[in-house]
C-alpha cells in the first residue's frame, strides 16, 4: 500500500500567520501593513471600552473634576468603591444583579430557542423530501425584512386574546419577552443555517442512512457537528441582539418589577440625573457577559470543518 | 453474503419521458463480482443506488438473498456503498469513521474494536486510527471508506466509481487491492465504472448498459470476444474496435464484403456468408479491433486493406497507428520496431476469425 504522504508543510504554521499572510497577498501590500492596520482597528474599538471601565473604576466625586485619563499618572484614583455599592444590593428587586440574572434568563432560552428551531428548519428546507422547500424558503427570507415595532401592537394584543382563552397571558412576563425575540430571530437564523447546510455534501448524509443512522442521529451525529461554525456565530448575533435588546423589554416587560440589564441602565439616566457612576459600573457589567459568550464560542469558528469529507 | 437480483427494474424520474433504468434483469450470484459499466449517464449509479435504497423503484424489483427489498429502507437492507467521493465524516477520527455503524446498531463494544483492528490491518490503515480524514490522502481515505464497508460485513458491497478520485498511478494499485479483497471476502460486490479496463481486470462478470438499458452481460473475455452488438464491440477494448460499413456482394464461391471505393474487402467463408444470408441484409456493418489488424498482406479468406499512416503513437512495446482507407478511419496496432512514416501506403489484413459482423441498423450482432 502506498506510503505515509508528509502533510503539506504550509499547513503546519499557525492558522493566523497564514491568514494575515493571504490578506496581504490579496491585496497586494505587506505584511507590516496589515498588522499596522489591525492593530488601529483594535485601538478604536479598545479606547472607548477601556476608558468606561476605568471610569467605573474612578470614585464618583471625581467625575466632573478630572478626565479618566488622569488615572494613568495617579493610580491611586482607582476603587472597587462603585462595584461595591452597586452590589450591595445583591440579588434584591432593582438592583444590577437582579437585573444581570433577569436578562439571563430572557437571553439563554432565547438563544438556544432560535439555535435550535433554526437548525431543525433549515435541516429540513436543504435535505427534507417534500415539496415547496425554496418557496418556503423564500418566504421566511421575506419575512427577515419585516420590522419588528410593526408586530409590537398585534403581538401584544394576540398575548391578551391568549389569556382570554386560556387564561395564559404571557404579556409582562418574561417568557412573553422570550416568544417574541424567538419569533423575530427565527427567519435570520434559518436564513444563515440554511445556507450553512447546503455546502454539507448530501454524500454523507447518505453514507448514515445506509450505515443505520435514522433522520435523528443523521441530525446530530453528522450534520449537527458540522454546523457548529453556523451554530456558534448564530448564537452569538441572537445573544447580543438580545441581551442588548431595550424596546422590546419596554413594550413586553412594562411594569414588571424584574428588568434586564438595558431597562435597569435606562432607569439610572432618567430617575437619578447624571448618576454615571452607576451607569458605567452596570455598562461595564452588562458588557462583560457578552464577552464571555464571544471567547468561548471563538475556538467554534473552525475553517476548513468539511475537509477530508468527500475527495 | 448473499446473491442481489434484479427482475425489470425500471426507473423514471418525474418530468423526464426518457427511462433513465429499462427494464433491467441481472442474477448476481453469491460471492460474484460484477461490474456495471457504460457511459456517463447511462443509468448504471442510479441502479446502484436503488439496490442501495437511495432511489425509489418505479417497478420491477430488487432481491438481496431472499428477500425483495424494494420498501426496505437502506439501513435495513444489509448492504453497504462506497461513495466516489468516499463521504467520510469529516469531524469523526478514522476509527470512529469506521465503528459508527457498528455503535448504531448497538454491537458490543470490543466486537467493534476487533472489527476495527481488523479492517485497519487488511487495509494498511493501523497507524492512521486516530487521525481525522482532513489529514490523510486520498489513496488513504479511500481505503478508509473502504474499511468503514468492511467492518459491517455486509451481504453485498456496492461501489460507485470508488477509484475515479485517485491518480493513475494509485488507481492500479487499488484496482488490485479491491479484486485481493474481494477474493479474501469472498463477498458480493457490485461495482459501478465508467472506466471498461476497471471492469475487464477485476469483474468476474460486465453488465453493460446503455441508455438504460442492459446490453450484454458476460464474462470479459465474451464481452471482448463475443460482443452482443455494435455498442459493446466499441465499449470493450482500447483503442475501441474499428467500424467499416461494408456492401455483401455474391463471388462465386459465397460473399464478400467490398467497402466504398473499394480499399477494404474481406473473403467470407461459408459460416459467415450463411449467417449474411439468414439476416438477408445487402449492408453490414464489418467490426475488427485495432489489435487485430496485422502489417501484413495476408493469402486467402479475412480482411485485406490497403491504407495510408495518418498518425503514429509510440507507446514503447507497440504504436498505435491512425489509418485512412477510402473515406474510413481506423487505428491499428503494430509493433513499435516497424518502420512506419506518416504518409506511408500499407497493405493490411485480419484474419476471418477477427471480423465481427453487426446489423446495419439495428447494431445487433450477425450470427
């Protein structure tokens, strides 16, 4: 049989050398230049993000008196003073962290809700055997430009008409919140999944079929692995859309002592006048979720997940 | 293992009036190697995977052992397919490739990984277990969609082009892996090629088909010898078989075939004139193959032609040499120490027992 063949070397170096490395090639400039270029893009985006925490870090009665900057030649400024009262609180109604555990719970069903809706519908538009896949298809990308404060009046009096009958009125509850933002992330999400699964070649779904596996485990033992790229940045689009989310939380929430993160930052600017202390200390919280969220979904964005699948 | 049947199988996709499979019948017997061949589209796949499952049957039926299978779906039909593109699962190891049939059907666990090893060793694949398929080559995962077939000791093996991804080279070398395979097996295997000398070195057996429709089915050496028409005459062999349209006219001793202008006539005995007479045609159309011609003229019954070199191909031990006769076009071999210039005026001939008779309009062969 045929002997070991040494894999490519270029392979072997770091996937992001080589990445910086095709850009420059492409377009035709240096290397140096492409790093320079991404080290501004990081800058820009670092500065401001920087400067709020280190403002929530600043002891309230230095705000209007001194820049944040000014942190940088006396250290000493810096305080966990406004974390601590911000969190004296603990979990009680109005405080941030009932807040940060409310816009949990409206942001996890939320997200895994329309990661796995998305994903069922688009493994059944691409590799279903009924008729009508790309029209339906066509239908749900339609729908993708629908604005959601048009559905805001009818969705509200549909949960009304929902209690009427069943006495179940989700409106001003949080899984009233959580229908809603399902709804509205399910056409983007099957959109992006859809198109995600038509590149799985048809091959190896035939390949499980032959080999024993029924619709379910062809889902999730073949094509459901090969989505996690599709997966995790989908996740990601819908838990920051949510977890950002203010109006829909207004509408749907209105009156509902437990608030997310957004409703909870609004409420400090409008009661309490100029309360940015508070403000950048519960930015800074509600910034730092996501930011979980985006590094340990990172290591899904493989490239390449197909290769070795067919040739 | 176990015999696979056909009986009429037809099948017809919605909005095509052609039949992309007619009415095929094919007895596979158990153990046998059998090649399907033909053109690209001639429907040779499609049969291969509605024995598979993968296609519905618009009628007829398929029998693997005993049963008739036609609803069965794939996973209950004991068969398994080697893919052209091989279809490995790309997120699994090469182990895992090859037990996930096994895990589904919830064998024992150290029957699996017996099976495994074993595979693994018969294919050479031991020290890859462990590795993804984006890491091996394509000699390597071929073998590794072969073993993922061979694990699950299934009762047929269907192969769909499983050699067309490999280069030249590689493609000799597995064509031989597959027919020692076979014989260590002793399985049934089903095998789809374009390629006619895939199907000639290892089939025990060649269905040609065309159209979707079976032409012959016989070992090689019938199918070489003996082709059943006009269509198998030019798929079996390379360079393909030379076709002259050639006029019967009575000698007084029988039939002779004359082509136009005369360049080409061949001397009929007395068996080939009354297999003439009984088709009552006044046209035939004359089969003789490249390798058949010699660079001799010849005294007494078969082909003599005389002819001018075209185009010489040196391929080492022999050449392949483009004749023009009259209007006609044909390829001989000749040994490649004959001194042969373009241009050249030959005088050529086969023996009578090298001439294939065919119907002039329906292909069939004459006898």
């Amino acid at each position: 049989m045929s002997k070991v063949d040494p894999l490519e070397d270029e392979k072997a170096a770091p996937l992001k050398e080589r990445r910086v490395a095709v850009v420059a090639r492409r377009l035709h400039i240096s290397t140096l230049t492409v790093n320079i270029a991404l080290g501004l893009v990081a800058i820009f985006w670092l500065v401001p993000t920087i400067s709020l925490l280190i403002i929530s870090l600043r002891p309230e009665s230095l705000f209007g008196t001194s820049g944040w900057w000014t942190v940088f030649t006396a250290p000493s400024q810096l305080t966990f003073g406004n974390y601590t009262t911000v969190f004296s609180q603990g979990f009680a109604t109005g405080g941030v962290l009932n807040s940060l555990i409310t816009s949990l719970e409206i942001t996890i069903p939320a997200t895994i809700l329309v990661a796995l809706i998305s994903s069922l519908a688009a493994y059944s538009l691409v590799f279903g055997f009924w008729r009508g896949r790309d029209m339906i298809f066509l239908v749900i990308v339609g729908l993708m430009v629908v604005p959601l404060q048009v559905a805001l009046i009818p969705v509200v009096q549909f949960y009304r008409e929902l209690g009427n009958l069943f006495g179940l009125n989700p409106y001003g509850t949080i899984p009233g919140v959580i229908i809603f933002h399902v709804a509205f992330g399910l056409p983007f999400g099957i959109f992006l999944m859809r198109n995600f699964l038509t590149g799985i070649p048809r091959d190896l779904l035939e390949a499980g079929r032959i080999e024993g596996a029924g619709e379910w485990k062809i889902f999730y033992r073949i094509v459901l692995p090969l989505a996690l790229p599709a997966i995790a940045s989908l996740a990601i689009f819908q838990f920051i859309w949510v977890w950002n989310d203010l109006l829909v939380a207004l509408v749907f929430l209105g009156g509902n002592v437990h608030t997310p993160l957004t409703i909870y930052l609004y409420d400090q600017t409008r009661s309490l006048a100029a309360n940015y202390w508070i403000v950048s200390t519960g930015a800074v919280v509600s910034i730092f979720v996501p930011l979980i969220v985006f590094f340990s979904f990172q290591r899904y964005f493989v490239r390449g997940v197909l290769a070795g699948a067919v040739k | 293992m176990s015999s696979v049947t056909l009986r009429e199988l037809t099948k017809k996709y919605d909005g095509n009036d052609a039949y992309s499979l007619d009415s095929v019948s094919l007895d596979v017997a158990h153990g046998e190697f059998i090649c399907l061949v033909g053109p690209s589209g001639c429907g040779k796949t499609t049969a291969l995977r509605m024995i598979a499952g993968l296609e519905s049957v618009t009628s007829g039926d398929i029998e693997i052992g005993d049963r008739v299978v036609n609803d069965l779906a794939p996973r209950d039909r004991d068969i398994a397919l080697v893919f052209q593109s091989y279809a490995l699962y790309p997120h699994m190891t090469v182990s895992e490739n090859m037990s996930f049939g096994l895990k589904l059907r919830k064998v024992p666990k150290d029957e699996i990984k017996k099976a495994v090893i074993d595979a693994a060793r018969i294919l050479d694949l031991e020290q890859y277990l462990d590795r993804k398929p984006g890491q091996l080559s394509g000699g390597q995962r071929q073998r590794v969609a072969l073993g993922r077939a061979i694990v699950r000791n299934p009762s047929a093996f269907l192969m769909d082009e499983p050699l067309s991804n490999l280069d030249a080279k590689l493609r000799v070398q597995t064509r031989a892996e597959i027919a020692r395979l076979h014989h260590r097996l002793g399985a049934t295997m089903i095998y789809v090629t374009h390629d006619q000398v895939e199907a000639m070195t290892m089939a025990d057996r060649i269905a040609v088909i065309n159209l979707g429709k079976l032409e012959q089915v016989g070992s090689p050496r019938d199918l070489y010898d003996r082709p059943a028409n006009q269509f198998v005459g030019g798929f079996i062999g390379s360079p393909s078989m030379n076709f002259v349209p050639m006029h019967v006219e009575s000698v007084d001793d029988g039939l002779r075939l004359v082509s136009d202008g005369g360049d080409m006539d061949v001397a009929l005995g007395g068996v080939e004139s009354s297999v003439i007479r009984r088709a009552g045609v006044s046209e035939v159309v004359m089969g003789v193959r490249p390798e058949h011609i010699d660079h001799v003229p010849r005294s007494g019954g078969g082909l003599q032609m005389r002819a001018s070199v075209d185009v010489i191909e040196f391929l080492g031990n022999d050449e392949h040499v483009h004749l023009t006769s009259g209007d006609h076009v044909l390829v001989a071999i000749v040994d490649a120490r004959t001194p042969l210039t373009i241009g050249d005026s030959l005088t050529l001939s086969a023996s009578i027992e090298a001439i294939h008779l065919f119907h002039p309009e329906t292909g069939a062969a004459l006898k």
